[in-house]
C-alpha cells in the first residue's frame, strides 16, 4: 500500500489532468532529512501517474537533487527544509528544488561512474534537457527540464 504524503503536500493545486498528468505546478515541502527522499520521489510519482512515460526519468533526476540538498546544504540542519516544486505541462516537465543554501553549490564533479559520490548532477546532466541552479535569500534554487520520455 502506497505511503501517504506529508501533510504539507496538501498545500499545492490539484490541476486538470491529461493522460494521467496532473498539469500545472505542485509544491511539496519536506524536513531536509535523508529519509525524506522517498517522500519526494512519491510525490513526482504522484503528480505524473505511475504511467506516465517520463516517471522513471523525472522521480530520478529529483531524487538526485533532493539527496544532494539534504547532504550537502543547510538544510540538513534542525528545521532545515526542502521545497519540491513541478510544473508539469503536455510537452515538458520542470522540477526544481529549494533547499537552506550552505558553503557551496552544486557542481559536477569530474569522476568515474564506479565513485561512490558525486554522480547525481552527471545524471541531471545526462537525461535533463537543461538544468541549472541560482542563489537567493531563499537558499539554493537547483532545477532541471525533461521531456516526458522514458529514460534511454
């Protein structure tokens, strides 16, 4: 049986759906804590459909990027959160992810495939169309663009 979603997911709009895609943007906030990456990894699954084609794609690369904030930024902290935000539309998916900032920002590491660190942000950028990341008050905004495909 599927686990419920925080009750902070509640905050976000439920759109119209079109093949199983809940259009428009969701937002789910969760604790900036490792065990909360299955939270976000639900929460695409839930706003795509587990049908959709690009789920696999999409739950990854956000899977990713959450792992990176709650290990890297300060998020991991006490009270330190993570916002999920996806924009879903017919012919591309947008996922970004808000964490607490911290002393650095995401980087691709150079490296080999078999290192027990630094592979997310190659994956982001092996099946992302684009991503990219900025700084604000608000923390660390990290962000990629997807077609809705299967990964490859």
């Amino acid at each position: 049986m599927p686990r419920s979603l925080p009750r902070v997911a509640a905050g976000y709009p439920l759109s119209p759906r079109r093949a199983g895609v809940a259009l428009g943007m969701h937002r789910l906030v969760i604790p900036g804590r490792p065990e909360q990456v299955g939270a976000a990894r639900a929460f695409i699954r839930q706003v795509l459909g587990g049908d959709h084609p690009g789920v696999d794609r999409v739950t990854l690369l956000t899977s990713e990027l959450v792992t990176n904030s709650v290990r890297h930024s300060d998020s991991r902290h006490d009270g330190g959160t993570v916002t999920i935000t996806v924009t879903a539309a017919a012919d591309r998916i947008r996922v970004e992810v808000i964490d607490d900032g911290g002393p650095t920002a995401p980087t691709l590491r150079p490296g080999d495939d078999l290192t027990e660190n630094g592979r997310g942000l190659r994956l982001v950028g092996a099946y992302a169309l684009t991503w990219d990341y900025r700084q604000s008050t608000a923390g660390t905004h990290t962000w990629f663009e997807c077609l809705p495909e299967p990964l490859s």
